[in-house]
C-alpha cells in the first residue's frame, strides 16, 4: 500500500497516527513483584491464549520500568489492503485490551493509564475505564472509513480466518 492509509489520519484528539501505531498500558504505580508474576501468567493465559489477535497479542514486559512500574504494548493494525476491516479489528482489540486491563485491575488492584503515540487514551481502574474512553474510541469510530455496521454483522472469526495470512 502506497502513502498514507486514511485510518491513520485521524487524531484520536492525538495530532495525527502514524504507521505501526501501538496501544500503550503502564501501571500507575509501582507493582511488586509477586503481582507482577501473576500479572505474567494472565496475560498468558487469560488474554493471549483466550483470545484471537488481530495483530499483535498483548505483551508486557519481563521486569518494572526504571520507576518499578509495569508496562507494555499492542501494535493494532496490520496494514492489510483492506483499510475498513483493519480499523475495525484494532478497534475490537482495543476494546478486548481495556477488558482485559480491567479484569487485571481487580484481580490485583493494578490501574493502568493506556496511550497512543504517547498521548492519553484512557485509565483503567477497578471500576473500569473512566470516561475518556467512551470519547477517543467514538474518535475511533469517526474516523473508521467504511460501513462499520457491515463489519459489525459478521462474526469475528469468519473475518479472521478470511484475513489468515496478515
């Protein structure tokens, strides 16, 4: 694909996204290590082997930041031919990410603050995701280029296994 894809133009109120953008999540607070292990093991079991990711599976680092703090990223798109269908899965993955963000939160109290291209998204606490999010993934959306509600029809997997080689 040639230039610049039209889903990444839009700014999430962001100044613009580029190629290879990531989803960002970093702990609000330092994590000690006994919850960073079991934080480990979900992400392993309960998000990268439950889940179907359309381009990259959640990761977090081995060890803390320099501050004690953990973190981690998701690339979101694949950058296939068809832009509608990859805005439209990096919005479900993003969705599927603050779920998992928020099952984490509960599970060991670890709120997290979610960027794109180093600008605030979001922060998932125990009670969820605050408010910002409802508005940066209706940006989302309002940047999505195609007929998201036919996309939205189909089942997920059948567009996974149609895009198997991404």
């Amino acid at each position: 694909m040639l230039g610049r894809p039209r889903h990444l133009s839009g700014s999430f109120g962001l100044g613009g996204i580029g190629v290879g953008v990531s989803l960002g999540y970093f702990s609000t607070r330092p994590v000690p290590a006994d919850d960073h292990l079991r934080l480990l093991a979900l992400v392993a079991a309960e998000a990268n082997e439950a889940y179907d990711w359309w381009c990259e599976s959640i990761w977090i680092a081995d060890g803390p930041d320099e501050a004690g703090n953990a973190f981690g990223f998701t690339k979101l798109f694949c950058m296939i031919d068809d832009e509608d269908t990859d805005t439209y899965m990096a919005y479900l993955d993003v969705c599927e990410i603050v779920r998992f963000l928020t099952s984490v939160a509960e599970q060991l109290g670890i709120e997290w603050r979610l960027e794109i291209e180093g600008a605030p998204f979001c922060v998932v606490s125990r009670a969820g995701p605050d408010a910002a999010l409802k508005g940066n993934l209706s940006e989302f959306l309002d940047m999505f280029p195609g007929d998201f509600d036919a996309l939205r029809s189909r089942p997920r997997q059948e567009i996974l296994a149609e895009w198997s080689d991404r």
